[in-house]
C-alpha cells in the first residue's frame, strides 16, 4: 500500500509539451504502456542516467543523441526494459526512434526513448511502433494524469508534482511525473522521471543544476539496494515563459528556480518511497555528527539497506540494537561508539553508546509504531550531515517480486 501519498496534482499547461499516450498491450492488455512527450522547437534538455553497467539500450541511445541533436519527442515504454538484449536491444531502440522520427518529420536522433520493465526480454518492437499513431493523436497539454498512469510498472498510483513561483512580474511552473516502486536505489536518478518548466534556460546550465538537485533528491532514495539498468531523469525548460534565457547559476532567477525544482524533485522521490513495492513505513533516516558529509551518507544508507532494520521496521519491533551494530559496521573511521546517540520519532532510544537511562520499552513501541519513522544517529564527531529516505520490507515485498514475471 501507498503510505501517505497525496493524490495526483492538477497540473496545468506547461507551454511548449504535449503529452500522448496509447496501449500498446506489451505486457497487459488494456494497459496505458506507451508515452510520447512532444517538446516545442528550441526547448533546452538535459538528462542524467543510470550509472549500471548492464545499462539499457535505450539509455545508451539518450546518452548519445542528447549530445548531438535537440531532442525534440521523449518516447517511452512500460513493460519490457530492454536491457540486457545485446546489439538487438540497440537495433530495436533505434527502429521505434526511426518510425517515431518519420511520422512527425524529425530526424531520429531528435528522439529520446526510454523503457522500463522486464530485464532481458527482447523489446516487442513492433507493438510500440503500433501504437506510436494513436500516442500522437492522443497528444495534449493536459495529459499528465494519464502519462502518470502509463510510465507505471509494479506503482500502486500515479505520482506527480507541480509548483509555480512568481519573480520579477513573471509566474514560472515547473511539473513532473516519476515512476519506481522496486529495483530503487538510484545512483544518479530515479527509474523514470519528467520533469518540465517553462522557463528560458541555457542548456549546459539545466544539465548542471538537474545534476545537483538530483543527489538532493532521487540519489538519496532507497527501496531495496537495487540501481535499476534503465534510471532516466529529464528535465525541460521550453522557454516558454518569455524570460531572457537563463545562463548563470549566479542569476537570483536560477537560485529561484533551483528552491522551487528541488521541492518538485524531492516530492516525486518521496512518492517513490511512499509507494514501495509492499511498503508500510516511510522512512527519513537522518545521520548528524559527522566529520565528513561522506561519511554521514554512508552510514545513511547502510541503515537504510539493513534487511534487519527493514524488518523490525515492518513489524514495528523496537529492535534498536541493530541500527547500532549497522553503525558500528558503516565503516567511518576513528568512530567512538561512546559518542553515538540515537532518537526514532522524538524519543531519545540511546546515549554514550548504549540504552539512555530515561529509556522504556514503551517509548521503544510508541517510537515504531507509526508510519511515518524518523530516525536520526549523532555520531559525535563533526558537523556534517546527510538525509535518505527508505522503506520498510514486508511480506508483500518478497511476493512482488517472487512473482513479478508471472
């Protein structure tokens, strides 16, 4: 189940994106699985991918042709990944890019595809570039909702996110889709993720501050350890807003732009956490004390992953003992156990290293019980800081994905 995750936003027209989608029926039937985004002549793009190794042919397709081309069409499939298919993979990728490409008189390489789903099945290509007519007669400025519905695989819900901000007499919005519920733990992004503002930006500059606000958010993401082969984020700024264009992070219209795309960012990872596959538990995991932000991160994440904590988290078992032995394992150097605190939910659990005296098992059980869990380690030595965002694992957790191809 979904913990704690709002409805999808009304997101109004973001000037310059058009929006289709169609059913191609690659691995359901009468399932929304293919999304065409149509961006306006001279939008700037930028993108940031999965670092895997087994990466995905259409990720290495993006990589490439946003190097060389404006993209100008985003074309995406559910249900099959595309990954680990060899030079077929690339083969087919570029077809669906070709036929897309031809219909709407763009050269190929103006086209971004993108696929999520099963590992290693070879892409039913000619099911997509099926369906790819209706997806473009399908295009709208209001079709979020349903592109929401149409990137999803294991998602119980659409998740979206939009925000606008005035500056200087001029109103901006910025609005994205996600997708992702397993195979989460983003090493540069999310599964999928759109995100679209009608600002005027230079391009170099978006790629730089999608780059940073990303680690502040999809990077600091984690379901189940897992970096995906086929992790995307996008972000277009279509110019639409009639500003002149945007060049200098020093800009005071950049700094405001940045606050307002961190907040849509941190949202649609958040969603992604909140809609776990089998999640009951959402989880901020806040580690302090620090000498080095490295290490406050490493030991975030190592309590994040532990399949023990994960569990007593699950069972609202006040188990704390294993967040300690997770810290004592992070491996930061010249730590002093003797320094360590822990709080959950406000309750101070431990000091000086082991159980704080002011400690009962109840405060233990009223900590766990929630479903929102905050946890923040001191680890007594430093300044620096760092934040991730997790689940817990439950019994629906192993059945999801002991059945996913079934």
């Amino acid at each position: 189940m979904a913990v704690g995750l709002h409805d999808f936003p009304r997101i109004p027209e973001i000037k310059g994106v058009r929006i289709g989608v169609a059913e191609a029926g690659i691995k359901k039937p009468n399932k929304k699985d293919v999304v065409i985004f149509e961006l306006c002549e001279g939008a700037s793009v930028a993108g940031v991918f999965t670092k895997n190794a087994f990466c995905a042919a259409p990720v290495r397709i993006c990589q490439q042709n946003l190097t060389t081309t404006a993209s100008r069409y985003l074309l995406i499939n559910t249900g099959n990944a595309n990954a680990g298919t060899g030079k077929s993979g690339i083969t087919t990728a570029l077809a669906t890019c070709e036929s897309l490409a031809s219909k709407v008189g763009v050269d190929a390489a103006a086209i971004l595809p993108f696929s999520t789903g099963v590992i290693g099945e070879p892409l039913p290509v000619d099911k997509i570039i099926a369906a790819i007519p209706a997806a473009l007669d399908n295009l709208s400025a209001d079709n979020w909702h349903s592109a929401g519905i149409g990137i999803m695989t294991t998602d119980t819900l659409p998740k979206g996110s939009v925000r606008s901000f005035d500056f200087e007499g001029r109103t901006y919005t910025i609005a994205g889709i996600s997708k992702g519920a397993g195979m989460i733990r983003p090493n540069m992004a999310t599964m999928l993720g759109y995100v679209c503002s009608d600002i005027a930006m230079e391009v170099d500059l978006l790629q730089q501050i999608l780059k940073d606000v990303v680690n502040q958010s999809f990077n600091r993401i984690t379901i189940d350890s897992d970096t995906s082969t086929n992790d995307s984020c996008i972000a277009v700024a279509t110019g639409m807003a009639g500003n002149d264009k945007v060049t200098s992070m020093e800009d005071p219209l950049a700094q405001a732009f940045i606050a307002t795309f961190t907040e849509v960012m941190q949202e649609l990872a958040h969603a992604i956490v909140r809609d776990g596959e089998g999640a009951t538990k959402f989880v901020t995991v806040e580690v302090a004390g620090a000498i080095e932000q490295g290490d406050a991160t490493k030991v975030a994440f190592e309590i994040a992953h532990s399949p023990l904590v994960k569990t007593a988290l699950f069972a609202s078992d006040p188990n704390w003992g294993r967040i300690l032995a997770v810290v004592g394992r992070a491996g930061v150097d010249n730590l002093d156990v003797d320094r360590v605190q822990l709080h959950i939910n406000g309750f101070e659990i431990a000091r000086d290293g082991g159980r704080s005296p002011d400690y009962l098992e109840e405060h233990g059980k009223q900590a766990m019980a929630p479903q929102e869990i905050h946890i923040v380690v001191d680890l007594g030595m430093g300044q620096a800081t760092d934040t991730v965002w997790t689940t817990d694992f439950s019994h629906e957790y192993v059945t999801i994905n002991a059945e996913y191809r079934t």
